[in-house]
C-alpha cells in the first residue's frame, strides 16, 4: 500500500477499492458532502492509499459502501425490501459522517418500510356460500315465469400486523354496484383487519334484483386487462392477495387445506422478517 495525498492530480473516473469491493464514481460525487470523511479524504484533508492496483483503499464494509455511494449520487436512499443490514449500514455512514444520510436513515426506519414494516403477519381466509334466489322473469305484460339461480356470496377476513399494508389492500380492490365505486374501508377500531363481502352477478340474474338484494362485486382497481378486472372467485381473490404479498416482502408460511395448490386454497398465512 502506498500513501498518497494529492487532490489536485485525482482525475475522473475514480477507482476505489473498498475492502476488497472495487467502485467507479467521479470526485463530484465523493465530494457531494464536503464535511464527510469522504469529502475530506478527496479534497487533500486526508492522507489516501492506494492498492498494487492504482484503486484508492477504504478498509471498510465494501458491500455496504455501494448504498452509501449511491445516495451521495441520487440524495435517496434505495434499499431492496429484503435489506437486513440496517444497523451496519448506519455504523458505516457514521464512520464516513455522511450526516444527510444519517437523518435519512431515520426517517426510513420511522416511516412506513422501516423496522415496524419489516417485521409482519399476514392472514388471509376466504369463504363461499351459495345462495338460491326465485324470481319471477316478466316474459310480456302478463306473461311471468319462475326463474332460479344460484348466487356465490364470497367473505374474505384479512389481519395483518402492519396497518399500511391493510391500507394498501384498500387501495387494491374497489366495490362495484348501482353504477358505484367504493373503496372498502378497515373497521374504525380495527384499523390491521380488512373483511370484504361480495357476490358475482350471475348472467341469468337481472342487474335490478342483483342490486335489490344488495349484492355487489369486488373489483381491481387497476387490472392489467379488462377482463382481468373482475374478482370472480376464490381463486382470483388468492392470486391477488399472493402477488401483493410477495411483492411487499412476505414470504408464504402456511397453505390449507392443500400446500401444493396454493390458488385453491382457503387460507394463507405470510410471514415477514
């Protein structure tokens, strides 16, 4: 290793070997906060050294140091969902006295995907009943006949421990009747559980007494096609609920009844570390 201190020779791009990670960045950058570490190291405050290579050397957290150098290079902080070295990543920034960092790392952990988003249980149950309806279908003026059909009223129970997730379900779905949308809502003191209750309107059912009898259907809000927009049964509703899942950092930890038919199952439980 050699020590060198001349600021004025260092010229873009700039190789930096941090413990054993190499990084290609520009003095800007490294210098976007001027009282860091970093700042004094590249404005000849600091004695550098530099590897066989010609790379300067930090004998730090290398893996790390990619998301301390991005935010000098964007000014946010972009962690992957499943980021488990939150308290490295802050004794680092400390080291290197990236003080915005700092206080954006609080306000990570304090905001919606910070420690209490991390750690969740998630639960979703679903059940079906049938429903047989008579009516009369008026053929002419005094020409009625008896008509029956069957309706599958769906009841979903949904709890999780992190309420933004619950909202963000909310947000998800939308009911559907007398040319309405409405946004379901958790319970006022419940604020972790969601319940939706809705019914597909089957063809032979006339739209007045599919609302007369105060049906209505759950829809997405923004489906990828149209005819994707329907929650038609329980098998939608479960291919939904798994996607947002996964895509929020769950991870599936029970199926029933059967594990390996996951979208036609009843109940699912998510975990989240």
């Amino acid at each position: 290793m050699l020590n060198w201190k001349n600021p004025e020779h260092v010229q873009d791009p700039v190789s930096l070997n941090v413990g054993g990670e190499v990084y290609t960045t520009t003095v800007d950058t490294l210098t976007r906060c001027r009282d860091s570490m970093l700042g004094a190291m590249f404005t000849g405050q600091m004695s550098l050294l530099k590897d066989e290579r010609g790379n300067f050397f930090i004998d730090r957290d290398g893996k790390v140091f990619r998301y301390i150098l991005n935010f000098l290079r964007s000014g946010s902080l972009d962690l992957p969902d499943d980021f488990k070295e939150m308290s490295l990543l802050k004794r680092e920034a400390d080291f290197f006295q990236v003080r915005p960092l700092l206080e954006e790392i609080q306000r990570y952990e304090a905001g919606p995907r910070g420690a209490g988003w991390r750690s969740a249980v998630l639960s979703a149950d679903v059940e079906c009943q049938v429903q047989t309806l008579h009516f009369n279908l008026k053929r002419s003026p005094e020409n009625y006949e008896l008509r029956s059909c069957a309706v599958r009223v769906f009841t979903a129970n949904v709890f999780c421990t992190s309420c933004t997730f619950v909202q963000l379900l909310c947000g998800h779905f939308v009911y559907c009747a007398h040319d309405q949308a409405v946004t379901p809502q958790p319970a006022e003191q419940r604020p972790n559980y969601l319940q939706l209750e809705w019914a597909p309107r089957p063809e032979e059912l006339p739209q007045d007494l599919y609302e007369k009898h105060g049906f209505q259907e759950l829809m997405l809000t923004q489906p990828r096609t149209t005819a994707e927009a329907l929650i038609a049964d329980t098998s939608a509703f479960m291919e939904e609920m798994l996607k947002m899942a996964l895509a929020e950092g769950f991870r599936v930890d029970s199926v029933f009844p059967d594990a390996s038919d996951i979208l036609n199952c009843r109940s699912l439980r998510f975990v989240r570390y």
